[in-house]
C-alpha cells in the first residue's frame, strides 16, 4: 500500500477518491488485525469499522452536497 496519511494529501482528491481510499485502509487493518497478537487484534478490526464508516460518511456528505 502506497497511501500515508496526510490531511493535506487526503483532502485534495475527489469524494469518489478519499471513499477508494478510505476502504484501502480499512482492508490494511483488516490484514494486520489476522497476524496480530491478541492484545492487538480487536483495535485492528476497530480501526477498520472507523475507515468503513469514515467511507460512509464521505460518500453520504458527498451526496447531500450535490446539486442537480
């Protein structure tokens, strides 16, 4: 995975952009969540839920900022 987390950076692209990437994240602590110690484990697959619902959150602004 290429993606750092920058403010800046994830505030420039598209709404479309930031909810791609919001689940790229969210697939990363799914995968470190499977190899990580128990102490660990529940956090990841938290931090994951967080970047869905971030990515719903996105996309739910997105659309009640659209005009026709």
């Amino acid at each position: 995975m290429k993606y750092r987390f920058n403010a800046d950076e994830w505030a420039q692209p598209s709404a479309k952009e930031q909810v791609r990437r919001s689940h790229l994240m969210a697939e990363e602590a799914r995968k470190l969540s499977l190899r990580a110690p128990p102490i660990l484990k529940k956090r990841y697959v938290s931090l994951a839920k967080e970047w869905e619902t971030l990515a719903t959150e996105i996309e739910d602004a997105a659309k009640s900022t659209d005009v026709d």
